[in-house]
C-alpha cells in the first residue's frame, strides 16, 4: 500500500509475451539533473560546470548515466511489467553522452519469457532527438508475483 491505497499490480509472467514493446520519451530538465545531484551528492564538475565541460570532448556539460537507468528501470516498473516488478540483471552500454535539455526516446521490447525461472529479459534502446544511440542494454526482470491472502481460504468454509 502506498499511502493507504492499494496499487494495481503490472502484468504477470503468464500475462506477457515475447515482442511487446514500450516507448517512453522523457526531456532532461534542470529540476531532474538538480534533485539526483541533491540526492546523490555528486559534485562532478562534468554534470554541473559548463567551464570545465566546454575544456573536455564534450564540450557541455552532460547527463550523468545513472539518470538515464531511473528512467529506464523507472518505466519498468511503471509499464513494463510494471508495479511489483523487480530488476534482477541489468546489462547496459552508454554509447554516447546526453547534454542538458535533450530529448530521449526509449523502446523496450520483451525478447524472451521464461515461466520456469519467473524472468523476462527486456531490450532497451535509447536515442537522443537527433537520432544518435545513447543507450543499449538487456534487462532481466523478475515480474510480479499474485498477491497471497493474509488468511486461509478454509476458515470460513463453514459459513
């Protein structure tokens, strides 16, 4: 529960197949790069100070890549499958830097479905608005589990 209300679950592993996909479009914001700096305590000079930036190859300063994954793991467990899943293995490739204020699109498709193991694994690709690949990676996620009842069915069998 959160907050007193209850939360649908996502989609059970029975529920999902393989060649689903998702596309989530997010824009870095300053209130973004701010809270997961706050957050995190990270004073990179590479995220913050555009001096410094403008004296590296990436002449401005960049997203940090641990930003791109909470948008990512974000809209996997939101969407895909969704709430109550849980991210066991993440493989991901950063293929080129994301500056302030761009655009990103990430697809995700499901490429296997294992029922046995209680597993999907995800492909997750980004890109940036100028169709330049920022992200690549394989996600294998533990979707949810149904919800036991607290009690058992056969108290009330006599009623």
């Amino acid at each position: 529960m959160l907050l007193g209300k209850k939360r649908k679950l996502g989609r059970m592993i029975d529920e999902m197949s393989v060649g689903e996909k998702l596309e989530v479009t997010e824009k870095i914001e300053d209130r973004d790069l701010l809270l997961y700096l706050g957050l995190s305590n990270d004073n990179n000079p590479l995220f913050i100070q555009h001096d410094y930036a403008s004296m590296t190859p990436f002449k401005k300063p960049i997203v940090p890549q641990i930003m791109l994954l909470a948008i990512v793991t974000g809209a996997i467990s939101k969407y895909l499958p969704g709430p109550g899943s849980s991210i066991k293995k993440q493989e991901v490739i950063f293929e080129n830097p994301v500056h302030h204020y761009e655009t990103l699109h990430f697809q995700f498709e499901v490429m296997n479905v294992f029922i046995k193991e209680h597993e999907v694994e995800i492909n997750v690709k980004g890109i940036n608005e100028s169709g330049e690949a920022i992200l690549d990676g394989l996600f294998t996620v533990c979707p949810p589990y149904p919800a036991k009842p607290l009690t058992k069915s056969t108290s009330f069998e006599n009623f």
